[in-house]
C-alpha cells in the first residue's frame, strides 16, 4: 500500500467558463503554420535563421536543458531506493610481532590478520516511501521539461519581437531621412527668399527648426537599430557583433508586415492548458503530492531486512579461518518522534495547498494575457486602415500646400504645418503596424506556442566537456526529451 495523497489536479474549469470573443475575431483555424512554429506565418526567411541559431547557442535554453538532465538524475536516485544498499563494508589487514619464549628459549616472530566484511540492508516498501519519492522526482523530470519548453516560448517570441523592433527602427528611420530631406530643401528655399529679400527671418527660422527637430531623431533611430542588433546577438548567444543571418539582400530590411491573425489547431482554453508554465506548476503540484506521502511514511513501521557477511584467517600455524553469516529481519518505528513527523506532514500540504494557488493564478494570468495581446492586436488592426489613409491625405495635403504657396496664395507657414503633418503621420503608420506584431507575437506567447526545438537537451560540446569530468553513462546520449505537453492526470491515463 502506499500511504499519502493520489494526486488529482484541481478542477479548473477553463473550458466552461471562459471564452474569448477577442480571440474568435482574429484566429482561424487551419493546419499551418504549426502553433508550435508560428513565427513561419511570417515567411521570412532571415527569422527563421535567427531562431534557429537561437535554439542552437541560447545559454537560459541550455541551462533549462541541462536541468532536465539534472532531474532525469534526480529520478535515477529515487529509482536507487527500491534495491538493497550496502551500509558498510570493511577489508582489514594486521601484522603482529613480538617475543615468545617457552621458558628455556626466546625466539622472535610475528604473523599476519585478515578480515573483511560486508553488511546489506534492504528497507522494504511497505508504506510506499520509495514509490511516493519516484513519484515525485518523476513529476519533478516532467516539470523540468515543461521548464524547457517555457523557456523556448519566452526566447523564440524575444527573437521575434526583437527581430521586428529592429525592421521598425529602420523604417522609422528611412522615413525620418525622407522627410528631412524633404524639409531641407524648403529651408535652403527660405534661406534664399530671405537673402533675396522677399520673405521675412520668420518663415527661414520657423524652416529651420523644423528641419533640425527632423534631424535630430535620426540618431535615436540609428540608435535603436544598433541596440536592436546587441539584443539579437544576446538571444542567439553572441556578443555583439554581426549578423550574418540578416540578409540584407532579401528585400525585408525595413518592412514591418501586418498579419491580422493568428493560425491555431486547438481551441484557445485547451493551448491555454498546455502552456508549458501552466503544465511545470500543475507538475510541480504532482511533485509536492507525492511528498506528502514520503512524509506519512515516517508514521509508520519501517521493516527492513539486514545480512552480514563476515570473513577471518590468520597465518598462525593452527589458527582457523572463520566465515559467519547473519540475516534477519529489522523493525524501527521513530514512536517518540510523532510530533515532528505529523508536523513535516503539514508542512507538505501547506506547500502543496501553496502550488495549488499558484497554478490557479498561472492560468488566470495566462487567459488574461491572451485576451490582452488580442485585444491590442484588434485594436493595431483597426487603426492601421486609418492611419494609412491619413498618411495619403496628409501627403496630398503637402502637395497642395506647395502649389497654393508658389502661387502666392498662402504663407510658408502652411507649408510647414503640411510637412509636420506628413512626417507624424508616416511615423504612426510603421509604430501602429509595429504594434500589431507586437499583438500577434503576444497572443502566439500567451497561447503557449512556440516551444518546439530540433536542438537536442544537451550540445555536442557540452556533452563532451561533461563527459570528460563525469561518466554519465547514457544520459547525454539520450534523445532530445519529448515536450511536456500533457499533463499529470493525461500522464497516468492509459
């Protein structure tokens, strides 16, 4: 029998009680791109170079792989639990010398001891001890790769919304550069319609200033870019420097495209279930569980069954060899420790009862992030149409601007305006849109997408380092561990 708690996930009810009428409006359903793969909806080659590099060099990726490792270790020690120990064992050797006499002759001598001994105990699983602490080091593994996988959603959405940040700060800044070309052509007019006498110093300082306010934001784009740059070359474990994976032959520097939905093959609350965070917590509790029941073990008689194993000679002429074994039964109960046993109990459920509202907090935050990302998403997408058109009325309205004002029929001033306008209204289009990828990439990070790697656990080069300090027999050899995906109680179903 196995004292202690069976585990039994709490009832979320996630999927009859929550809906996301934000969602519906952008999701479609169809085979492709994989969720597990979103960032293909892209089609962007020089993105997926980067998270591919990424997968292969990032060091918060490795750690998470070598925890796993770790924990695969941890199980190998609680499986150790089940088999006989051995508690101690003793090899001894001894030289004797010294003087003997027969009280007519005294003659010097010496003579050798030998001993060994072997002492093998064997603690039955009566109270289910050691099948609880498999238990719980098993969930601990399936928490560890769930770990991983959490950790793979967070870095290929960082690659992602970082690779688009720098796509906007270039566009951005194509755009800055046009306009103040474009305001540096009426300042140079003003400065010679000043000189020539037929403006006044207003209309050229007024030009002026809206040029070099122009200007001056070309170094924060460029800026932004060269930051952009850094943070990529951190994500795919590089220090700064170039990259080479952006081609810059490939027609996207600059572009910030605008996808207006997400592909999914699940409905949202079950990918809301599998995020890998919600399924380590719901782990972690199974974990927790299982400890419960190592603790009530403690309350309870522990049988063990001990053998000894002892061997003697000497090389004295007549002296015998001796070989004794002895085997028997042991039964050890901690009585008088009740009190801190029935304690350490508590003390495991108050840490399982704490698991169990943080998991419950891990997937209201999760659903309140979906809708979140989609909602901002709607909102980028509504805008965009809005500020596209009002960047087309804005560029007419410079150009009218320009004509009335050759024509004598206004002042500068409205040329001015006209060409602020432009420039405020190019800039909000490529934010707006740079918003919407913003939306897209969150919703894919809320609904748990993206936690697929080709890259095994644990590298080449690590495993070769680790190898030559440690025999690690199979472990690194093993196979890149299959993504968490179900949970506990999926787990135990057949």
């Amino acid at each position: 029998m196995r004292v202690g708690p069976d585990f039994q996930p709490p009832p979320e009810r996630l999927r009859e009680h929550w809906s996301s009428e934000s969602i519906a409006r952008v999701t479609q359903q169809a085979a492709q791109p994989d969720v597990r793969q979103w960032w293909q909806i892209f089609s962007d080659a020089n993105l997926d170079r980067l998270i591919a590099q990424a997968d292969a060099s990032n060091g918060d990726v490795k750690i998470a792989g070598l925890r796993v490792i770790e924990a695969r270790a941890q199980l190998g020690i609680a499986l150790a639990g089940r088999y006989p120990q051995v508690q101690q064992a003793n090899a001894d050797v001894f030289y004797s010398a010294g003087k003997r006499s027969d009280g007519f002759n005294t003659r010097s001598g010496g003579y050798w001891q030998y001993g060994a001994g072997l002492s093998i105990g064997w603690e039955l699983d009566f109270w289910g001890r050691f099948s609880r602490a498999i238990e719980s080091a098993d969930a601990a593994f399936f928490a560890a790769q769930a770990n991983r996988d959490a950790a793979l959603v967070l870095l290929h959405a960082q690659v992602a919304d970082t690779y688009f940040t720098l796509r906007t700060a270039e566009a951005r800044l194509r755009i800055a550069r046009e306009n103040a070309q474009l305001q540096k052509r009426s300042f140079e007019i003003a400065r010679k319609l000043f000189k020539s006498g037929e403006t006044d110093e207003l209309d050229l300082q007024q030009a002026k200033t809206q040029y070099l306010g122009t200007l001056s934001s070309i170094p924060e784009f460029e800026s932004q870019i060269v930051l952009a740059h850094h943070a990529l070359a951190a994500l795919i474990g590089r220090p700064p420097g170039p990259l080479p994976e952006l081609d810059v032959q490939s027609g996207k520097e600059g572009v910030v495209p605008l996808v207006d939905h997400v592909v999914l093959q699940d409905v949202p609350a079950d990918l809301l279930l599998r995020r890998p965070d919600v399924l380590a917590a719901e782990y972690q509790m199974a974990a927790q569980s299982a400890l419960i029941g190592v603790a009530k073990a403690d309350l309870y008689p522990s049988v063990s069954l001990l053998g000894s194993l002892v061997w003697s000679a000497s090389s004295l002429t007549g002296s015998p060899n001796t070989l004794a074994l002895v085997a028997g039964p042991s039964v050890t109960w901690n009585i008088f420790d009740h009190g801190r046993i029935t304690n350490n109990v508590r003390v495991q459920d108050a840490r399982l009862q704490q698991l169990t509202v943080a998991y419950q907090n891990t997937v209201r935050s999760a659903a309140r992030e979906a809708d979140d990302a989609a909602t901002a998403l709607i909102a980028a997408l509504q805008r965009d149409t809005i500020l596209n058109d009002a960047q087309g009325a804005a560029r007419r309205s410079l150009t009218l601007a320009n004509t009335i004002y050759r024509e004598g029929y206004s002042d500068f001033q409205r040329v001015l305006d006209a060409q602020r306008a432009l420039f405020a209204q190019q800039d909000n289009y490529v934010v707006n849109r740079s918003n919407a990828v913003g939306g897209l990439i969150a919703l894919y990070k809320a609904l748990g997408g993206g936690w697929y790697s080709e890259q095994p656990l644990v590298d080449a080069a690590t495993r070769r380092q680790m190898q030559q300090r440690t025999d690690w027999g199979d472990l690194l050899d093993a196979p890149n561990a299959a993504s968490a995906t179900r949970s506990p109680s999926e787990e135990a179903s057949p």
